[in-house]
C-alpha cells in the first residue's frame, strides 16, 4: 500500500492501535508480507503498511495486550527492522 497506511484496508476492531518504523521495505509485496506475518500474531487484529512512509500501523484486538517488541520481533524475522513510533 504506498498510497497510506490502510488506504483500502479498513480497520476491523477499535483496540489500541500503535505505529512502528520498519526499514528494508522496497515494494508493496514487502508490504503485503509484513501484514500478513503481523495478523498471524496473537493479539493482532489488523496492520497497515505504508511501504513509501516505512511505517506499520497495528490494531490490536479489544481488550488484547500485546507487547510492540513482540510484533517487531515478527517484523525481524522477515529480514526487516522494526520499532515503536513515538
């Protein structure tokens, strides 16, 4: 997605939401792949990644608590590097 953070993806839950920066990314299929790894974490209910900002926006299920080290370590895992926005 390099139009914006969730340009055609609308978010599913209203749970905390948090940003992390994420270097590495060089197309929209890098974005596509971080999503798809970062859904799969327990907690997660939806990302957003903007491939031109560098940015990754994660809504987190209601009531969930999740640690942002723990999606950034899913992010690591991909070969990129992420951390909180603040």
């Amino acid at each position: 997605m390099t139009a914006g953070l969730a340009a055609n993806r609308a978010p599913e839950a209203s749970g905390a939401q948090i940003v992390l920066s994420v270097t590495g990314m060089h197309c929209a299929s890098c974005g596509l792949l971080i999503d798809d790894v970062v859904e799969d974490v327990p907690g997660v209910a939806r990302s957003a990644t903007d491939v031109t900002a560098g940015r990754t926006l994660v809504t987190f299920a209601e009531g969930a608590v999740v640690e942002p080290g723990v999606v950034a370590e899913a992010i690591a895992e991909l070969g990129y590097t992420a951390h909180p926005v603040v």
